[in-house]
C-alpha cells in the first residue's frame, strides 16, 4: 500500500491539473489527502530506515518557510485580507517542499528508490509526450502566440513557459544518463528516447528560457564528458538549426527585432519584464521589509499602471519584494543547500557508473530549477515544482543506501581477509555425500 502511494503521489503530484479533484474541504485537494495518507502509512510501518538521518536541506526550508510565514503576517497586518486565497497561498508554498521530506524518509530498499527515481523521470517523459501531441495537433506553421504546448499544467497557452521549465529542469538527467552509463547501454537508448521526447516538448512550448536552458544544461554535461564532444555537438546543432520548424525559428527571432528608423527594440514580452522589474525595484524601496506575502500583482500597478495585476515573471524579485530581504537571503541559502546536496550525492557516487550518472544530471537540474526562475516565477508552482522536491528526497536516500551498501560490502571483504590471512587452520571443503580420506601420520622414531 505504501509503495502505491509513493509511485501515485509522483504522478498525479504533475497531472492534479489535468484531473482536478475537490474533496468537499476547503483548501484540502487529492495531493494533500495523498500526502497525508503516505505519512500515516509510514507511520505504521514500524521497520527500522537504514537510511535515516538528518534531512541536508532542513535548515535550508524552514528558514524559507519562516520567510514566507513572516510575509504572511505583514499582508494580514498591512493590507486588506484576501481571506482564503492568501491562507491556500501559504499552505501550497509549504505543502509542496515537505514533499523531499517524505520521499527521504520512505522506508523503501534500494531497489525500489532506484525505481521510484526512474518514474519520476518516467512522468516527465509521458507529460513531455502530451505536450508533443498538442503541438502537432496544432500544427507547424507560422508561429501564433496561442498554439504554445502546455502539456498537463494548464488548459491554455498561458502556462507554456512553465511547461517549457518543467521540461528543461529534468532534460538533464537524461543527457547525463546518456552520456555516462557505459556498461548498461539499454539505459543509455532509454535516455536517449527520453531526451528526444523532452527536447521536442520544449520546442512546442516556444518557451525562450527553456530553449536556452536546455542549450546550457547540454553543453555543460558535454563537456563535463568531454570537451571535444561538446564541440562537436555544437556544430551538429547549428547545421540543425535549419531544420527547426518555422514557428520555432520565428518565435526566437522575435526576441530581438530591428525597428523602422534602424536601431534594435525587443518584443512586447521582453520588454514588459523589464517595465515590471523596474516598478519591481522601486516597490521595494518603499518596502524593503516586504510587501507582504500574495500582495505582488495588487501593489505593481501602483508602479507600472500599464501592467496592473500582472506576475513579477522572475521569482527572486518576487521574493524580495513579498519577503524583503531576509526573504532573499533565505531562498538564497536553500539553493545554496541543494547545490551541497549535488555536491555531496557526486562526492559518494565513487566509481559506480549509475551513482555517477544521477548525481552529475541532479547538479544540472539544480541548476536548470535556478535558471528557470529567472524569467518566470514557478517556484511554488506545485504541479512545475512538487515532483522537483521528491526527486531531492530520492537522491539523497539514494545516496544514503549506496553508503550502507558500501559499508556493509567492505565489512564482509574485511572479515574474509581477517580469516583468510591468519593461516592457522587449512579448511578443506568436502562435497557433500562423500567420505573425508585421511593418511595415518608415520610413526615417529626416537633416535
């Protein structure tokens, strides 16, 4: 039953948009229930966790859920309630991380994290898959704002660029996969399947960021194997630039556009970030203790009155706006803990291929997560984000059992050397069914 919960969590954790459920309860949904029912299951489950111990990224999240939890009550204290939506808003922006919690301390062997690791990536690739199909369905002609893939988080292209984040954040475990599994190549054609049906989600998606995270992610992991090998997919890529679809090439060379009297301007989405950024900045010289937790899109238009209402569209200025400073410091440090984590998953990952493999695609998806902030805000999107925080709690229990497997091997090398150096004692083994012969000693003779 538990191992149900933990595999199902994974996957409607991405789909609770596509198939939403209301329980009747408010502010209570199916992945809090699913949450809440792993955690009793687990507390029945009296066995011992070899994997036990303290969690590398508490600190990091409660002191950025204290930040979160102090903006909270400047909104209630400063400005008119939302009721409700601001209580929904705290709950999601906590509920969603305590995930890495629970997949940490699953109880599961290693056989069955290794599993649950690759359904995580599994989920990826089948949301990868739906946003491929709503591409082709419409179309690859010119490029229309509307036609953008968003797979299972939306119903509308409104949520392609958090798609397209979603994507590129798990793209790079593959490649890693790909590039580093020697010994077992039906995993390597397993990634490779995976990296195709990712990297065409992204393009679907006509999602910038994503195409330049992607970009980036695969370059590093190249070189990080080779240097000439990033070379030389450098050059494959621009010979394929040619081939892209049309709307993808459009949607790319409408960042940067040269005006009618000849100088350059960017598109409206570009420059509306900007706009925003810099209203952005201004909010926090008036606030710099925080606006106030979900207060962002009431106060901009105060700012910038052209874009009343909208999203900040980089979660760090979003956060130091909301939370002040200490609010960035805090986010700051919990990135900060889950590149220590990545750092530490490659430090035990030893000679081991797989190990190897995981640990180096996990420091990329770190670092895809951080990038993918920058020009959106999905951080505390739970369908973008939830299955992001179980991943960190699975590696890390990975880790923890490839430790204690280690351990455990080099004890029994120990006692066997221990045994086999002290050459006292000859064993002789005997099949069994069969008599020992034995020669009678000679005599001995007193001379």
């Amino acid at each position: 039953m538990l191992r149900a919960l933990l595999f199902f969590q994974i996957f409607y954790t991405v789909y609770e948009l596509h198939f939403p459920f209301t329980s009747g309860l408010v502010g209570l949904n199916l992945v809090n229930l699913l949450f809440l029912a792993t955690v009793f299951a687990l507390m029945l489950r009296s066995a011992p966790d070899p994997a036990h111990g303290p969690a590398l990224l508490r600190g990091g999240l409660l002191l950025f859920f204290c930040a979160l939890t102090l903006a909270y009550v400047i909104a209630q204290m400063r400005w008119a309630k939302l009721g409700i939506d601001d209580n929904a808003y705290l709950k999601n922006a906590i509920f969603y991380p305590l995930l890495y919690f629970v997949y940490l301390h699953c109880k599961q062997d290693l056989k069955t994290t290794r599993w649950l690791i690759i359904f995580v990536l599994a989920v990826s690739v089948l949301a990868g898959v739906q946003a491929i199909r709503q591409g082709l369905d419409y179309g690859l002609g010119a490029y229309v704002e509307t036609h953008r893939a968003s797979g299972p988080f939306g119903t509308t292209f409104a949520m392609a660029n958090r798609a397209g984040v979603y994507y590129a954040m798990f793209l790079p475990m593959f490649i890693a996969l790909a590039l580093m599994m020697r010994r077992q190549w039906r995993w390597r054609v397993a990634a490779l399947a995976g990296i195709a049906v990712l990297a065409a989600a992204i393009l679907f998606t006509y999602s910038r960021q994503s195409y330049a995270i992607a970009l980036l992610a695969a370059a590093l992991l190249f070189a990080r194997r080779h240097v000439v090998l990033a070379a030389l997919m450098a050059v494959v890529f621009v010979g394929l630039i040619d081939y892209l679809p049309e709307s993808v090439t459009e949607r790319v060379a409408e960042t940067h556009q040269e005006s009618r009297p000849g100088g350059d301007q960017y598109d409206v989405s570009t420059e509306s970030r900007w706009k925003i950024w810099h209203g952005a900045m201004g909010m926090l010289q008036d606030n710099p203790q925080g606006i106030g937790l979900n207060r962002f899109q009431t106060q901009i238009g105060h700012y910038v009155p052209e874009y009343a209402g909208y999203d900040a569209h980089n979660f760090y200025v979003l956060t130091v706006c909301e939370c002040g400073i200490l609010g960035l410091l805090a986010l700051g440090w919990l990135i900060t803990r889950l590149f220590a984590l990545a750092g530490r998953l490659r430090r035990s990952a030893g000679d081991d291929d797989e190990a190897h493999a995981l640990a180096t695609g996990f420091t990329v998806t770190v670092l895809s997560m951080v990038l993918g902030n920058l020009y959106g805000s999905p951080f505390l999107e739970g369908a973008v984000m939830g299955d992001f925080w179980i991943l960190c709690g699975l590696m890390e229990r990975y880790m923890r059992l490839k430790q204690v497997q280690r351990e455990a091997t080099g004890e029994s090398a120990t006692v066997a050397t221990t045994a086999a150096s002290a050459g006292a004692v000859r064993v002789t083994v005997v099949p069994l069914g069969q008599r020992r012969r034995t020669r009678a000693a000679p005599p001995r003779v007193n001379r």
